[in-house]
C-alpha cells in the first residue's frame, strides 16, 4: 500500500462516506465491548487464582447482643464454623489470657504455646 493514496479506499461522495462512518462507528463499539469483556474475564480468572490466605486462629462468639467470645480454635478446627471469626496470633492469646476457653477439641491453648502446667 506504499505510495498509494489512501483517499482512494474511500467512495468520493458525501452519502457513501458518512455510511461507511457510521460502520465504522458500529464496529469501534464492538472492538470496545469486546475488550472490556476480555479484561472482565481476565480479572475474574486472576482472582480465581489467588490462593485464600489460611487462617490460624478463629475466636467463637456468643449468641445474644453481647456476643462475648466464648471459645478459640485453631483455624481448621471442624467445630469453629459456628458464629466465628479469624483472629490473629495475637487475638487468640489475648483471648485466652482473659479467660476465654479453648476448644477442647482443637486445643488451641496447646496449640499456641499456652497450656497450664
């Protein structure tokens, strides 16, 4: 297409030019939808990806419009589902130096170093 002039690709009346305006136009939305759809479908499969962060501690709370913790758990503890939360390290100890119970299941105490002698 070197040397050639590009007007030549173009009809030379008005009518016809503004017809293949409004193609293009369409086709520019398409290409555009096209692209948002592929960055959509991008971000979705990176999110999908991601690992979930493991969660150590998790602290059960009481029912009623207190909810005091009532018990710590360590992360993969089957019985922690209940009206539980994640907690860090440092929650979970806290926890349990103010009385809190572990799981006697889990054994979270034990787990974070803390058992009674």
């Amino acid at each position: 297409m070197a040397g050639r002039d590009p007007r030549a690709l173009f009809p030379p009346d008005l009518a016809r030019l503004e017809v293949v305006e409004q193609q293009l136009h369409a086709l520019l939305v398409e290409v555009r939808t096209l692209i948002a759809e592929a960055r959509r479908d991008q971000r979705l499969a990176e999110t999908e990806h991601r690992p979930v962060p493991e969660v150590e501690w998790r602290i059960q709370y009481g029912i009623g419009a207190v909810r005091r913790p009532v018990m710590v758990h360590t992360g993969d503890c089957s019985t922690a589902m209940a009206r539980s939360r994640p907690a860090t390290r440092e929650q979970a100890v806290q926890a349990l130096a103010q009385g809190v119970e572990a799981c006697p299941i889990c054994r979270a105490d034990s787990a974070l170093g803390m058992l009674e002698a």
